[in-house]
C-alpha cells in the first residue's frame, strides 16, 4: 500500500509518503527564500508523495518566531510559488501548505518569549497565557474572531494562487485554532467558548472560509491533536467527534498529531506513538487520516496502512535525515518510485 496512489479531490499521490511540516525558522519577513527551495526541492527529487510546506502565518502575529515563513502578502505567495512550479516541473510529488496562527504561542525564540519590542502583543481566545511566566495574550474581541477568519480565507487564496496541490489547516500543537478548541485554554462566554460546539466554531468558521477559495483541484487537510494530555482538555473522543463534522465541511483528511497546549504535559513518547490517535479517528469517525510521530521505516510505515490505521504517512525527523526515504523505502520493497532521470545510473533495479 505504501507506493500505491491515493486520491483526495482531483489530487493524486503517487505513494503514502507526507513530508511533515516543520519550522525551519530561516525566513526574513516571512519571504522563502533558497534554502527552502533546496529543501522542500531535495525532497521531492527523494520521490516523496506529497511535501507540506511549514507552518505560514496567516498574518505577522501568527508566527511563532520572526524567522517563520508568512503567506499574508503577494511577494511572499510570489517567492512560494518558484518552489511549487519547480516540484511540479521536475517530480512527481504534489505540494502543500500548512496555513498557520500561532496565538498564544507566538512571539518567541528558542521556546522563550521574547521582550515586546523584539516581538509583538500575542492572541489568544482568552487571557490565559500559554505559562505563568509569560504575557497576558490579548483575548481576541467577537469582531477580532471574524478577523481572523477573513487572515485564513486570504492566504488560502494566495496560496490557491500560487498553485499548492493541497491546502492543511493548523489546529494543533497548542496554536491559536486547538486553543479555542481546549476547555483548559479557551474560558470565553459566548459563541465560541463554552460547550464543544462552541470551541469548534472558529474552526469550521475557517474551513468554511478556505473551501471558499479551493475548487476540486485543491485538496483540504486539517491536523489536530489527537490529545493534549491532560484532565479535563481535548482528548481523542473529542478528535473523533470533531472528525465527523470536518467531513461534513468538505475537509478530505485530518492529520492527527498531539499535545502542545499545556505546558509540562506528560508525554509518552515512543515509536508510533501517535499512530493509536490516527487510527481511533479514522475508524470511529470514517475519516481518512494521516500518522505521525516517529516513524522512521518503510516497513513501519507498510505495516501502519496494511492494518488500517491510517492513509497517509507523515514523517519528521526521518526525512530530515534522509531526503531519499521514500525512493530508498522503493528500492527495499521493491517497488516503483520517482527517481530523477539525471540520476538513473544509480538506480538499484533489482
């Protein structure tokens, strides 16, 4: 199954393979630059499926650093899109784009809030702060809310624009969208706080807002956290529920990480560890998910589709290390790949 195409809307992927998005804090005022082009290009050539760009403010207070990438002007969907035509024009891996507001969590560097005059006021749906140490965020107003939804629709146009295969939508990690999902972290009183209803409508508020500008030529993913590990937060009854109404939005698949809310929750990290999550989600809530977290073998990756855990695999750290993890996996399973024709002579055919 890993090397078997995979359909979502209009898009096919080649194989299983997602290259995560991760932070690559290397940016000058949000605009990509050539070290993104050499390394989302790299993997790509590795014959990876599908390459998701890292988490991209939606607008400047979205980042998580000053040095995170930003899609809230044209000049940065300009310098993203070198990148996409160059991966559509010399592989067969789709692209997309992880669009991002990091809330409560912004302003940083190094996993440390910076002082305000190097950083900036941070959001949150309500004044709790992410911890103790730090700032009060601001709790975003009801007009505030709307605002945010229309930062969210505009990138998902530049994006659109810019030519990405496929558009994820950043509910997890602790970031401003998960934030409003948490009891623990969202406290509001009206519409959008309160009952689970309620802390899910500024999520389907953006979905709704991003399938706007997508047609059946983009696909839509959104990640959650699968949980936040703590009594009484998000949990993965909570992720299965929400599953089920993100398909009635039109969301093709849900990626499903965990934590990142609550600072100093206990994780028990292990090979798989994420893979439970994926697979309650997907066979609870009959959403097709991707996995993640620590898979590092093709054959890890096999064993995962071949028990229905999930439809897609995301990996980290592994293709980090690796650029040519999906193609090596190939050549071990012996099965076909994209391999670049300037590199044929080292193709391991049998």
């Amino acid at each position: 199954m890993l090397y078997t195409p995979i359909k979502f809307r209009n898009v096919e992927l080649k194989n299983r393979w997602v290259m995560s998005p991760m932070c690559m804090y290397s940016c000058e005022n949000g605009l990509a630059n050539d070290f993104h082009f050499v390394h989302y290009g790299s993997r790509a050539q590795g014959g990876t499926g599908l390459i998701i760009v890292e988490a991209t403010g939606v607008e400047p207070r979205g980042r998580i650093t000053n040095h995170c990438m930003g899609i809230w002007t044209d000049e940065q969907a300009q310098k993203l899109k070198k990148i996409v035509d160059f991966i559509h024009g010399n592989s067969e891996s789709k692209i997309g784009i992880q669009l991002a507001h990091s809330g409560r969590k912004g302003s940083t560097w190094e996993n440390k809030q910076v002082p305000l005059g190097e950083g900036w006021e941070t959001l949150a749906p309500s004044s709790v702060p992410y911890h103790p140490t730090e700032r009060i965020p601001h709790a975003l107003t009801h007009d505030e809310v709307k605002e945010q939804v229309q930062y969210f629709k505009e990138a998902a146009r530049r994006a659109a624009a810019a030519g990405f295969d496929v558009i994820e939508i950043h509910a997890a990690h602790g970031y401003l969208i998960h934030q409003f999902l948490s009891p623990l972290s969202n406290i509001r009183t009206d519409e959008y706080g309160g009952s689970f209803e309620n802390r899910i409508r500024f999520l389907l508020e953006v979905v709704d807002a991003v399938n706007e500008e997508l047609d059946e030529n983009i696909a839509l993913f959104v990640r959650i956290s699968g949980t936040e590990y703590a009594e009484n937060g998000w949990d993965v009854d909570d992720s299965v529920r929400l599953s089920k109404i993100l398909k009635q939005h039109k969301v093709d698949l849900v990626d499903v990480s965990s934590g990142g809310n609550i600072h100093g929750a206990k994780i028990p990290v292990h090979k798989g560890y994420q893979v439970p999550f994926a697979s309650q989600v997907k066979n609870e809530g009959g959403t097709e998910t991707g996995a993640v977290g620590l898979i590092t073998t093709a054959e890890q990756a096999e064993e995962i589709l071949q028990k229905g855990e999930a439809d897609l695999i995301f990996i980290a750290r592994e293709i980090l290390r690796n650029p040519y993890t999906a193609v090596h996996g190939s050549f071990e399973m012996k099965k076909d790949c994209f391999f670049p024709h300037q590199y044929e002579r080292a193709k391991i055919s049998s």
